[in-house]
C-alpha cells in the first residue's frame, strides 16, 4: 500500500495573511511542517501543492517536493486530488500546513485503517475528539459529528448534534479534527462530482462525502492540534519550538 502526504498550502489567509510564509525559528511555518511530515517517516513520499509561486519556490528551494496548482479550488479536498491525480498511490493524508507540530500517533492511528481495511469498507478516516464544555458544543466554528456504533460518521454540523433534548442520557460530543486520509478513487470521485444542498448549505466539504455515499471512518483521539492562525499563534508556536529543540 503506497501513502502519500500532502499539504495543501494557500498564501491568502483571510485572518493572518502569508502565515505560511512567517519565520518559525530559523525556516519558515511551511518549510517546518514539510520537515516535519518528512521527519515522521510514515510516508511514502510528501508534496506541498500550492497556488503561490512564493511557496512552491520556497520548499523546492530546499530540496523538498511540491507542486503547482493549476486550477482555483474551493476545497482542500479538491486541490489535493487535483495534485495526486496522475500519483500511484493508494491512500492520501492531508496534513495541514499551519500545523508544524504533527502528532505522529494521530496520522498512524488514521493509516492503520486503511492497513486494517482488507475489505476495503473505508472511504475515509478523520479524527474527532471528545468535547464537554458547552460553549465549545454551542459553538459554529467547532464541527461536530455524531457516529454510528461502527464509528462511521453519520452527519458533520455547525450546530448541536445531537439536540440535548433530554439530559443525562450519555450522548457524548465530538469536535471534528480536520486531518483526513483518503483512498485515491473517493478523493478523485469528490473532484468530480458536485457541491449539493448540505454541503452548500453548512460549508463542510466532508457532507460532499456522505451525500455521495462514501464511508468515513472517525477516529478517537486526545490530540488537539497546534494550528498557526494568527500572530498570538504564532509567537506561542516560537516558544513552543524553542523549547523543543
């Protein structure tokens, strides 16, 4: 089974422009996290694909490998397949850029279900991880999900799912983590089929997925990720480095 990473890296960012392209410690944000992914030694290979000639000039530069994308794209779902397009490979996990601080046991846990997936039941697998305090439940910005009791995702929402009608009933909620590994052909089928209601109407790429019927498997974990989305993130992520290395 041949594993690609790939890090799809846009250089406009609404809340902290050019973030990949700010100094964590010596090397740029993105250049970190394409380290990083390399360093963790659980791909067979690793791309940055970028719309920014400043970006793909920067890892190149550096001996890394990335590519160019051709088209404008919505999603990160889109521009990875239209980067791996033409790829052997099986499995794509999409590492996210602005996040230089990867969690290897997070990205082994989603590739062991590909590895365990013999009869290839497996579209997908994303993280999801606990949540209790219900201002992070009642919150747009966190994605929820609820599964099915084969950890299959059932629906993906802005909004409280489920509804806390009655209490203390055990209902446990889950915040989406948005790292995913996906087989080739769904992430290709998604290139190609269109954007519908559900999708449109909660702007969550991954309902594109479910209305089409593919199977995403969620995985537990702890993990909460260190993402780089303003200059307070930055500087916290300086220190952090800092005190890693």
């Amino acid at each position: 089974m041949k594993i690609t990473a790939v890090i799809p890296a846009r250089y406009a960012s609404t809340r902290f422009p050019a973030k990949l392209m700010q100094d964590l410690c010596g090397k740029t944000v993105i250049s970190r996290t394409y380290e990083a992914a390399v360093a963790s030694q659980l791909f067979d290979d690793v791309f940055v694909v970028t719309d920014s000639e400043l970006i793909f000039n920067e890892i190149v530069s550096q001996g890394g490998k990335a590519i160019r994308s051709i088209r404008d794209h919505e999603s990160g779902s889109d521009r990875i397949a239209e980067a791996v397009e033409h790829m052997d490979v099986d499995v794509v996990v999409n590492v996210q850029g602005d996040e230089p601080f990867i969690d290897t046991d997070s990205l082994q846990q989603l590739i062991a279900v590909f590895k365990n997936d013999s009869e290839h039941k497996v579209d997908l697998a994303s993280l999801m991880r606990e949540i209790q305090d219900e201002e992070a439940i009642s919150n747009p910005n966190n994605v929820k999900v609820v599964v099915n009791q084969s950890q299959f995702a059932l629906y993906f929402s802005r909004s409280v799912i489920p509804f806390p009608r009655e209490k203390n009933v055990g209902v446990r909620y889950f915040q989406h983590i948005g790292i995913y590994a996906f087989r080739k052909n769904a992430l290709m089928d998604f290139y190609n089929l269109p954007m519908k209601s559900l999708e449109a109407s909660e702007k969550l790429e991954q309902l594109r997925y479910l209305e089409f019927g593919k199977r995403i498997k969620m995985v537990e974990t702890n993990h909460i990720g260190i993402g780089i989305d303003t200059e307070a993130d930055l500087i916290r992520a300086r220190e952090l480095w800092k005190l890693n290395h």
